[in-house]
C-alpha cells in the first residue's frame, strides 16, 4: 500500500556500492551487497536486543567497537540465525574473502543478513560473488543496493535529500528493509543511512540513538522483535560541514532533516507491512512520560483484536479501550481519557460520547489512513507509534513464507 513517489537519488561522497546475485534465492534476484566507506569516516549502530540474534549482529558489534569499518556486506534471503557456531564460522569465511581482496581486516568489516531464521548460509555463493562485488564498487548504486535488500517486502525503500548548511552542501541518503518480524526494541530490520558531514563517533552515536527512539522504535507491524535488526548510520566527512563547528541553529536544522529521514524510512515499512491494507497512527497525548505514552500506543497497535476489527473497517472501540486499560499504569481507571478516531470523539467522561455517530466511524475506517487519538490526561508528554492492520494476506504470507 506504499505511494510511490519516485525521486533522485544522491550519492554520498566516501560512500561506494556494489550488488549481484548471488543466488540466494531460486529466482535471479539482487541478494548481495557491500558498501565501501572511505577511510576517515565515523560510523554508529544500534542492534536487536533479540537473545536469538545472528551471528551477523555478534560480529557486528564486536567489530564496531574495534574500529570504523571499511565494509559492510549485507545478503538476503537467509538470516544465518539459529545456525550456532557452524553459522558464526561461515561468517569468517566470507569476512575473510571480503578482506583478503578488499586489502583490510575481518575486523573492518559489518555483517548483515535477513531472511529464513535456522538455515545454513550459502558460504561458497557469497565467496565467489566477492571479486565482482569488489570490482563493481559505484557511488550511484544505491537503488539496486535497496532492491538487493528485500525479502517480503513488497517494494524498495529509500530516501535522499540534498540541501544547505551554513552555505554549504550536505547529502543524506537512506534505504531501509523490513515489512513483517517488525516491532524494533533498537532500530529496524536493516537499516543504512549516510551523509557526507563530518560528525565524531561518539556524537554519531548519539544522534542515531536520540533518532531511533522516535523512529524506528516506534512502529510495529505484528509485535515480534526479529533476529537480525541492524541500522547503520555513516558519517564521511567528506563536504566542507563539521557537525562540531557549526551553530545551534544549524545543528538542529540538519538533526531535524535527519530525523525526518528515518521517520519517513519507518513510516515506509509499515506501509509495506505484511498484507497492510491500512497505515495506522496512534498518537497518545497528556501522559506522564514518554516511555508511558508509547506503552499505551504499542499496546493498542499490537492487539491482535484491534487489528482485525481495523482491516474490517469495524469501529469496536472498546478494542482499543481494552488494550488502553491492558497497560500497568500509575492511574487507577481510564475515567480521564478522551478517544477519537481522527476527529471523531468516541469515549469521554468515563462514558460514550452522546454525540458518536457510528456510521461516520465506519465510514472512516474506509480510508487507508487512519488515526487513534488518545488524550490520557494525566501529564504533559506524548508518543506517537505508526503500525498497520492485520488481513488475511499477512496469514497467507506467513504461511507460505519458506514454501
């Protein structure tokens, strides 16, 4: 249910990319990518919390630690999860090929993967597809490096923007997967953004964090948090802008397009969730803190019975004035709460409201963009979470996933 807006893609400067087909896939599909990033840059990454996660993730973070990397290499079409030592040792080996021809260590290199959980990776393939991946490094391939990423997703996801910074020209481009496994405790499914500004680590680190929190950690598709989530955000330092040196003003000019980059990467996937047919926000307003606003708002996107009666266009509020009621709070009732579905007021005054109109409810829910909006009032902060509904397409998808 994505609106595709087709737009030009910048390169980042320090940023090059390379993808084939491996065969990852019984299908000729792009299923295998790496990324070269120039020497100077800075590099950030947030990672699942999942206790399952793949060895990928393991390697990842241990190596992020130990240096800026060289490369990124990121297949589709198997997570290399559940796969034990056996599956962290097939790793080496392709970090080994990576580093042998690309002249650096296994630790300068980032591992992803994505795909069918508890299958051995196919090693040799991505071994013999080095040397032309190697060969091939362009900056102006990002379009087929968001394509190489997908599995069930449906369409590619990417951004890039090209604007002034105190009179200077800054680029940030991004892609991003994922469209079922999705409730991020970090980032996405995979995720990879880029700019050409001259930001330290330790400040890059903390920009991805602070943006994360009211990004991807905001969405959720089916509440399962998967194996492998990685977002990688690169810093190159290539443009005359360090981050450092500029004014307060500019320095929230560029976090405020940053952040709006990986708001509309989020909002992209779910969009493109597993048999979405509605894009969903649930806005939680007046509650004491942020963390209780989104516990409210996941709450409500994730009950199975919410989504359900959202794709039947059914207005069955007390679905979601159940799930409100489900979160442990410091309120004793909900006698406070206002809910509306966009503009229509539902529940107040611990009471319907004497003035909804059902029918308008229901005609409502016919639009494919819909929104939940719940006063709490009992504080000042909000949260806002974006999901989608549940259909029997995501049944269906689920199902026939490794048919």
């Amino acid at each position: 249910m994505n609106d595709k807006i087709t737009k030009k893609i910048y390169p980042v400067d320090g940023v090059k990319i390379s993808s084939v087909s491996s065969g990852m896939y019984k299908k000729i599909r792009l299923d295998l990518s790496i990324i070269e990033i120039n020497s100077n840059s800075s590099v950030a990454g947030v990672f699942t919390k999942n206790k399952a996660k793949s060895p990928a993730v393991i390697i990842s973070q241990k190596n992020l630690k130990k240096s800026n990397p060289k490369f990124l290499i990121v297949n589709a079409g198997n997570a290399n999860a559940g796969t034990g030592k056996d599956g962290y040792n097939d790793v080496i080996k392709y970090c080994e090929s990576l580093a042998k021809k690309g002249n650096c260590s296994i630790y300068d290199i980032l591992v992803f993967s994505t795909g069918v959980i508890g299958e051995k990776i196919k090693v040799k393939n991505i071994v013999n597809s080095i040397p032309l991946l190697v060969k091939n490094l362009d900056a102006n391939q990002w379009n087929a490096f968001s394509q190489s990423i997908l599995t069930t997703d449906t369409e590619n996801k990417i951004i890039s923007k090209k604007f002034k910074i105190a009179g200077e020209s800054v680029t940030i481009t991004g892609v991003t997967k994922g469209s079922g496994m999705i409730m991020p405790n970090m980032a996405t499914m995979l995720s990879f953004v880029a700019t050409d500004v001259k930001i330290p680590k330790n400040q890059l680190s903390k920009i991805l964090k602070d943006i994360t929190k009211v990004s991807f950690n905001m969405i959720t598709v089916d509440g399962d948090t998967s194996t492998n989530d990685s977002s990688i955000l690169i810093a190159t330092g290539k443009s005359k802008i360090i981050y450092n040196n500029l004014s307060n003003d500019d320095k929230n000019k560029f976090n405020n397009i940053l952040k709006s980059i990986y708001i509309d990467l989020a909002k992209k996937i779910v969009k493109d969730g597993e048999g979405a047919t509605k894009f969903v926000t649930i806005k939680v307003d007046k509650v004491s803190t942020f963390k209780v606003a989104k516990k409210i708002a996941m709450s409500v996107a994730n009950s199975p019975l919410v989504k359900t009666a959202l794709f039947a266009e059914d207005p069955n509020w007390g679905r979601i004035l159940s799930a409100i009621g489900n979160v442990n709070t410091s309120v004793k009732d909900l006698s406070k709460i206002e809910l509306r579905l966009g503009k229509i007021l539902i529940y107040k005054n611990n009471k319907l409201n004497s003035k909804y109109n059902e029918k308008a409810a229901k005609k409502y829910l016919k639009n494919k963009n819909i929104e939940i909006y719940i006063k709490y009032n009992t504080g000042l902060f909000s949260g806002t979470v974006w999901t989608s509904d549940l259909s029997h397409e995501y049944i269906n998808i689920n199902a026939d996933y490794r048919s």
